[in-house]
C-alpha cells in the first residue's frame, strides 16, 4: 500500500471513474493504492549511465525506474545536472516531439515551464541549432523553473516569465509549443495526498474554463504549419477531450498520430480524427497522464520583425579571453548587466524581439562578470558541457567533500595552485572555488545550497 496518502480518494471523483471506465474502475482505483514508481531522467550530454540493472523507461531513451527513492538531496549530481526526477509517463513527450519532422532549426515555445520536467527534456531532444523559450507565469516558480534549467547547463534559451495572453504581441511567432496546461491533478494521486484533498468537481471545471483560456490567448503565437503538444496530468475528459473538440470550433488544426508499440499499453484515444493519447495506472508503470499533437492549418499573419533592432553591447576587451573558455560555434557575446553572456548568433534577432515584448527573466549563457579589476566566472558556465575541460584546474571531490562544497562550506583541496579551480564530483563538475592558498573562498550560488542536514549520506543509486 501506498504509505504517503492519508486522504481517500474523493467520493465524487470515484463515481465518475467507474462511469468513464466500467469494468476496468476496479483495477484503475486499486493501483492508485500503490506505492508509486520512481524515475529519473538522465542528461546526455553531462553523464553516460554505467552499467546498471536498472530497467529503462520504454518510451524514453535516457529514463531509468529506480529500485527505491534515494534522497536525491544528498547526491551531488543532481545539483550538477547530471539528472531530472520525472514521472515517467510524462517522459512520452520524447516520442511526440520525434513525431515533428523539421530541417531547419526551430523557435520553440514550453509555456507553462516550471518546475522543469518538460523544458530540460526538450533541450536534450532539440538539435543544437534551435532555441528554446521557456516560460512560467508566477514569479516564484519562474526562479524554480531557472535554476533547473541553468542546472542543465543548455545555452540556446530565454527564460520569461508573462503571462500566456503577453504572446499575442507576438503573433505568428514560434515554430513549435509545448503546454502542459494547469490541471485538477487526478493523475498524482497516487503519490501526492495534497492533490487528492484539493480536488473538487468544481476545481475541475474551473482548471477546464482556464485551460482554454490558455489555450485561445497562446495560438496566435503559433505560426501556420507549426506544432502545438497539449498535455495534462488529469482524467478528466472536460480537461482532455473536450478541450480538443472546443478548440476545433475556434480554429483549425490537423491532429498527428504518434507511433506506439503494444507492450507500452498505452491508450489511443480517436474522436472525430483528433487523436490522443492516455497512461492510466493500472496499465503502464507510471502515473495519470494525457498528451496529443496538432499542426496548425488556420491562416496566421507571419510575424514581421521591426525595421530597426537595437544593437547589442560588445563585450569589453577586459573580459574578451573568457570566450576562450568555450569550445567554438557560431555564437554572439554581449555584455548585459556586467555580464559576459553567450548567446546563438541565428537567434539574436529573435532574441531582441522577445527582449522587446516579454519580460525576460534570464538568456543564453553567462559565462563571466566583470567586478572592478577582478574576472568572476559564472557558476552557469561551471555547469555548461561548452565549458573547455582545461580552462580550469579540476578539482574531484569525495562524497563528503561535495556535499560540504553544495552546503557552501570551504573546501581545501590537495592542490596548491592559487586561482580559480573547477569542482567535480565523478567527473561531473559541481562549481568554482577561488584558491587563496592559505584558505579557499566557495562561489557556489547562496539561494542553491543544501540546508539539508546531510549527517551520513545513502547509496548513490547510480552505484547500484
């Protein structure tokens, strides 16, 4: 039994699933009873899984179930960015975006991006040469939403943080557009109990009404022929299917099946040529999720750059040798806010225009600041794989040294080269130190660090 839910499940919602799934309700209730799956999400480009008993995610191809819930707190390489913690039925989103057939780089739109999930899962499937805005509506969750990002340590992103009606002023705009809408959240009841006490009819059919507000205020944005991928994490079919139906009334789209293997158990959902598709419980070895894909087909007026765009400041010739730090491609340095900051040279165009109608929240990749005399190397670019190895010392930390570095406590590491020096845990680098010979000062960021009480640190699932 499921330890973690001290709340029933709701009366109300009980009727309504054996109404919508009959002789299945029984199994569909029960599994929700279950202790849930644990999963992560392993990142490419920073760690190579060693060789592990673990079973993969089918629909995923970096996605491991693990045998038991570690305290992830207590393992560095999550604060490196080595891996997500993501439910695995949400993971499917790999296999909708390989459904999109594109050769020419592509602006792409996470609307409703916090905590993370969706948008460091996208910027592992985009090719190199596309870009990733990334959004989230309230402030607190947009610093959520940045620091998993940064974690992930990907270049080709604007981060903002407006509300979904802000892109209207910006019509015809993106190629691409993920919304994982705001939902009554039936689908983590299995491992959430505060879901379960929140949930209501009427919250449900408020969460329906603000759905298709998202979705009527962000379509305009959408360029004709572009993709939009709608999900949910909720069964309710006035969330799921019937948004659908009420967003063909408003406009027109052609809906794209994916692909699916039987052993998935996923559930094809058809309903008058718009295709979907659902992971229920007691079928897949995840939670409640619903996803489908539409290309947009309505006529939408492209959108027109401005004649004039403001010219971004160059770097100053104080901070010109950190672009040595970065292995080489085709990208723009600009100087904002002290910062040296890397950015695609395809996209600066765009990127001024978003700079001009949205309220952007972080860009690109900060890669040093300038402070008096003194060059401070950003602890994004500590984290970004375009960091060259050999700009920096490496420092590899013992488990307990890590952990005392990510509570932002001093280091002393054997070297005694004096300056800035790259922290790493396995290989994987953590953040910089500045080695002063006779002590070491810690630049990891405040707002990031443990305040866990670490005390004896468990198994490493990654060890197992």
């Amino acid at each position: 039994m499921n330890k973690q839910n001290t709340y029933p499940l709701p009366e109300e919602f009980v009727s309504r699933i054996h109404n919508q799934f009959g002789n299945q309700a029984d199994l569909f209730l029960n599994s929700l009873e279950q202790e849930p799956a644990t999963s992560v999400r392993v990142n490419p480009l920073k760690f190579e899984m060693p060789g592990t008993s673990l079973k993969t995610v089918q629909w995923c191809s970096t996605g491991f179930f693990l045998n038991e819930r570690p305290v992830f707190t207590l393992d560095p390489l999550i604060h490196a960015g080595a891996y997500y913690v993501q439910e695995s039925s949400s993971m499917f989103l790999e296999q909708v975006f390989r459904a999109i057939e594109s050769h020419e780089p592509r602006l792409i739109l996470d609307l409703c991006g916090a905590p993370g999930g969706k948008s460091t899962h996208l910027l592992s499937l985009m090719n190199d040469d596309d870009l990733l805005v990334t959004n989230e509506v309230i402030q607190s969750r947009a610093k959520i939403l940045q620091e998993n990002i940064r974690k992930w340590g990907a270049h080709n992103l604007v981060i903002c943080n407006n509300d979904p009606k802000d892109f209207q002023r910006i019509k015809g705009f993106f190629d691409m557009m993920v919304v994982d809408a705001p939902c009554s959240g039936e689908g983590l009841f299995k491992r959430d109990a505060a879901a379960r006490n929140e949930w209501s009819p009427d919250n449900a059919q408020l969460c329906s009404v603000r759905q298709r507000r998202i979705l009527a205020d962000v379509w305009p944005a959408l360029k004709t022929g572009g993709y939009l991928i709608y999900s949910t994490c909720t069964f309710n079919s006035e969330e799921n299917e019937e948004n659908l139906k009420w967003l063909r009334t408003q406009t027109g789209f052609e809906s794209i099946r994916i692909r699916l293997r039987e052993e998935w158990n996923i559930d094809e959902i058809e309903n008058n040529g718009i295709f979907a598709y659902r992971f229920l419980p007691h079928r897949v070895n995840g939670e409640g999720f619903f996803i489908t894909l539409l290309r947009k087909t309505e006529n939408e007026t492209a959108f027109r750059f401005p004649g004039k765009l403001k010219n971004a400041d160059k770097i100053p010739a104080s901070l010109s040798h950190v672009k040595n730090w970065i292995t080489p491609g085709s990208f723009d340095f600009q100087f904002f806010l002290d910062m040296a900051i890397l950015f695609p040279e395809r996209w600066k165009n765009e990127l001024n225009v978003i700079q001009e109608f949205l309220k952007v929240v972080d860009f690109g990749l900060p890669l040093a600041e300038s402070k008096g005399k003194n060059i401070v190397p950003s602890h994004y670019v500590a984290l970004s794989p375009l960091l060259k190895k050999n700009a920096f010392e490496l420092i590899d930390l013992n488990l307990s040294e890590a952990l005392k570095f990510l509570r932002k406590e001093e280091v002393k590491p054997a070297s005694a080269n004096q300056g800035w020096q790259l922290v790493c845990f396995k290989d994987i680098p953590l953040g910089f130190i500045k080695n002063l010979g006779n002590r070491t000062n810690n630049y990891f960021p405040k707002e990031w660090r443990i305040r866990m009480q670490t005390g004896q640190a468990g198994k490493l699932w990654y060890n197992e």
